[in-house]
C-alpha cells in the first residue's frame, strides 16, 4: 500500500514490544510476553484493522476494475456495489458463476494470507437471486464452503434483506415479545410490577427496529 520502511518499522516495534504486568496478592508479577502482539481493546488495534480492511478493498476494486468481478446494481445506472464493510463484517456481491465465485475466493486467501485474518465459514452464508436452479446454488455454495440460507439473515440485529412481504419478515419481533410475555405468566407480579416491565422490557424490543425503518 506504499508504506515507508521507516513508518513499518515504528509500527512493528509497537506490536513486538507489548507487555503486560499483573497484580497478585499485592505484588507485581511480570512482564508478561504475549505471543499475538496486540491485546484485545489497545488503541493501536483499530487504526490497525482499518489499514488491513483497506487492502482487502484494494484487491476487489482491482478486480473489479478488469472485469473479473460485477457488483450489484439496486437500479439500472445505479453504481455497482462490491462489498460492504462495517467493522468486522462484511458483505461481499458478485454474479453467480464459478469463474466469479473463484475469483473472490483467490481475493479472500490472498487476504487472508497477508494479514493473519481468516474468515469464520461458520458464520458465513451466501444468498443467491431467484433465477437460479438448485443445483447450481449448491454447487457455487460448496465451492464457498458456506451455508445457503433461502431467506432474509439478521444482520446486526436486522434482517439483512426486505422484501414486500413486510409483515413476514418482521414477524420475529412479535414472537420475541410473546416469549418474554410467556416467561412472566409464572411470576406473580402486581399490576404495577406488570406496568414496569413491559415499559422496560416489552418496549425496547421493537425500538432499535423502529428506529432503522421509521
């Protein structure tokens, strides 16, 4: 990414020279080594992470450049999206064909390979548009490696795609309040005490969503 030496050593000596000191019965024990550099939480971390994400942006759009891979479009003459980053999440959009879908996987490896990060499969899933057959929805999902879910996932809370069908996809919002609903009817509470939990329980369920799509 056209780093100096001077600024890769700076921060390779930030990494390699973290060490950590614990209190045990009032004494200091330490310095500890870690063997992963960085601990969970340091503020050097996200900066980081930032500076890792950027590369892995920089392989899709240099694919994307040669052809070898087509966002999305929402619209016709919309700008093509392909991929979407927030955090440590990510969506990623190409057309499903195995030349694409290897592609992307060869984009992923060379990722991984260069930065120690590596994507949890099991919390991976592909979604594919309707004019698909089966079989090739199976055969592009096992070259993945990941699950094909038929539906809409929940993405940070949300699902992660509305259809028209809106009465459907938000149906787990009710269901989430009648088990809570069903988790009381063995409590004996007062009206008051009935009061207090549904302002405190029943309506926080529904507001993060409400404050999305409202």
């Amino acid at each position: 990414m056209g780093f100096g030496d001077a600024w890769i050593r700076w921060i390779m000596m930030c990494v390699s020279s973290v060490n950590y000191s614990v209190l045990m019965n009032y004494d200091r024990v330490g310095p500890i080594i870690p063997g992963r550099g960085l601990r969970q939480g340091d503020p050097l971390s996200p900066y980081l992470f930032i500076l890792v994400a950027e590369g892995l942006t920089a392989l899709i759009h240099k694919a994307v450049g040669r052809g070898d891979i087509h966002g999305a479009r929402i619209c016709r003459g919309a700008p093509e999206v392909s991929h979407l980053l927030f955090a440590d999440d990510c969506f990623l959009f190409c057309r499903a064909s195995v030349a694409e879908v290897n592609q992307l996987m060869s984009i992923l490896q060379t990722y991984e390979l260069a930065s120690g990060q590596e994507i949890n499969l099991a919390k991976s899933e592909v979604f594919f548009s309707r004019n698909m057959s089966p079989a090739d929805k199976e055969d592009l999902a096992r070259i993945l490696g990941v699950r094909h879910v038929l539906g809409t996932g929940i993405y940070l809370g949300l699902p992660s795609m509305i259809g028209r069908s809106k009465k459907a996809i938000f149906s787990y919002i009710k269901d989430r309040i009648w088990k809570k609903v069903n988790s009381w009817r063995g409590r004996a509470l007062s009206k008051a005490g009935k009061e207090v939990m549904i302002k405190s329980v029943l309506q926080a369920i529904p507001s993060y969503v409400m404050s999305m799509f409202i």
